[in-house]
C-alpha cells in the first residue's frame, strides 16, 4: 500500500523507540489531530513529488509537512508508549480512511492552522 510505504519512510528517519505493551491506547483529541494532519500532509506531500495537479494547489509540504509528522509522531510515541510499528498502523489507517473517505482536501485547511501553530 502506498501509505504504509510513506509512513514508514518517514518513520525510518526516527530514532528507535522501545517496543511498548500490546494494550489499547486512548487518544486525545490532539493526538487524534496529529495523526490526521500527519497522514494528510504524508499524501499532499506524495502528490506534490509526484506532479499531482490536486496536491499542488497546497503550499509545499516537503519539508515542513515531513518535520510536524516526526515531530507530532515522536510526540505521539511519548505520550502513549507505542513504538514506530504502532504509531505506523494509526497514521496508515487514517490515511486510508482518509482517502477512501475523500476527505484529504476538507482537513487541510485545519491541518495547515496546525502546522503554523506547531511553529515548523
């Protein structure tokens, strides 16, 4: 799956993280947040690099999108005990919902106020 790919690309940039219990997670709302925004600006950032006409109508998430997923990601493991392989499954499935949803376009703009918040 294209996702899985993006998300561990980007996850392979990361230090290791120790590997954490198999027990349900509860998000916050924030993290929920994060992961979405992490997920959208993975495949803006795809379509960017890749010339698609969809993607380009948002500024370049090359670099800044790259750095708030690590960012929010590294957080992420933090807060919650899960490592790269844990954090990975929630931000592909969100991207997968997200696209099968059709929805990337009508969370940027909130995901772009949150990359601008984040100070990246």
């Amino acid at each position: 799956m294209m996702f899985s790919s993006i998300v561990a690309a980007l996850l392979a940039a990361q230090s290791p993280a120790p590997e954490a219990d198999a027990k349900p997670v509860q998000l916050t709302q924030e993290s929920k947040a994060a992961i979405r925004c992490s997920a959208a600006f993975a495949m803006v950032a795809y379509g960017q690099s890749n010339g698609n006409e969809a993607a380009q109508k948002w500024p370049d998430l090359g670099t800044r999108g790259r750095e708030f997923f690590v960012v929010a990601l590294a957080r992420l493991m933090d807060d919650t005990g899960l490592d790269r392989e844990g954090v990975s499954r929630l931000v592909s499935t969100e991207a997968q919902r997200l696209w099968d949803a059709g929805e990337v376009d009508q969370v940027m703009p909130a995901c772009l106020l949150m990359l601008e918040a984040s100070g990246v």
